[in-house]
C-alpha cells in the first residue's frame, strides 16, 4: 500500500519593505562592506529592486572605532523594555542607537515596520556560510535560506 503527501500550493505574502543591516558589531566587516557596496550601486542607479530596500550602518560608532560595541551589545538592546527605557545622559549609546533603529525600522511588532530586516554578521570560527532565522517556520526567511544556499560556492553550507 501507497500512501501520498497531501501537498498543499503555498502563497507567500508579498515583502514590500527590508531592511539590510550591517555593523550591529563593529568589528564585523562583511555586512559593513554589503551595505556600503548597496548604498554605492543605488547613487549609481544600478540597483534595481522589487522591493524598497532599507540600508543601515547599525551600530556607526563601534564600526567608526572597528570594536563589537562601545558600551553594551547592541544585540541585545532590542527588548520592548529597552526600546522604551527612558534616555539620559547615562544611557549607553547602543541603548539609544537600538530606539533610533526602532523608530526607522520599526516600531517592533507594529504594522508599519519593515517586512523583514537581514542583519548580517561574522563569527571568527571557520564555519563558512551559516543562515539563522527565527522560526522554522517562516517560510520567507526558509526560501531565502535555500536561495542563498544554492548560490554558495561553499561546498559545506551547500551540502546542507
Ligand atoms: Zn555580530
């Protein structure tokens, strides 16, 4: 006896906004050189997009002096807590650099925040290309994983 999958066509919605974010850490250079290449090819006029894409030097300063951060991780600053901390002269300027970022990228969670945001990192371990996302389940985050997998000259992130 056979037994077949029941395969269901799957809509995906459409993204009308990404961001591309570089620097979060900035000692990371390759989303700094992704997002500095983007920025030169759209003054140019040759980057021709389907959706709005939304380039950001996330973290200038720690990029500025090539260091992770300055004065606390800027990934770790995006909790609603944070975001909506109040700001003094105390606060560590990754705190407010994450409140900017919210205010042009976001609000997180809320209807007019960009459809997907691509913040790109490195790590020092020799481990090739390595996607995260999320969820499993998120399908858009999945498709752009095995696009870019395929496109990979890496023979390890291929075989995956
Ligand atoms: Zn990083």
């Amino acid at each position: 006896m056979m037994y077949y999958a029941r395969v269901e066509a799957v809509t995906l919605p459409a993204l009308s906004c990404v961001a591309l974010c570089g620097g979060t850490h900035g000692n990371e250079l390759s989303g700094i050189y992704l997002v500095q290449e983007t920025l030169k090819n759209k003054r140019k006029g040759e980057a021709m997009e389907a959706v709005t894409v939304v380039t950001v030097i996330s973290n200038p300063r720690a990029v500025q002096q090539r260091v992770r951060y300055t004065e606390t991780d800027l990934n770790r600053c995006f909790t609603y807590a944070m975001l909506s901390a109040p700001v003094s002269e105390r606060t560590p300027y990754e705190i407010i650099r994450s409140q900017e970022l919210n205010s042009l990228l976001g609000p997180k969670g809320s209807g007019q925040a960009v459809d997907l945001i691509c913040d790109l990192h490195n790590t020092t371990a020799n481990m090739g290309l390595c996607l995260i996302t999320y969820a499993d389940s998120d399908w858009i985050c999945l498709h752009i994983c095995k696009h870019l997998q395929a496109r990979t000259n890496d023979p390890y992130t291929a075989q995956r």
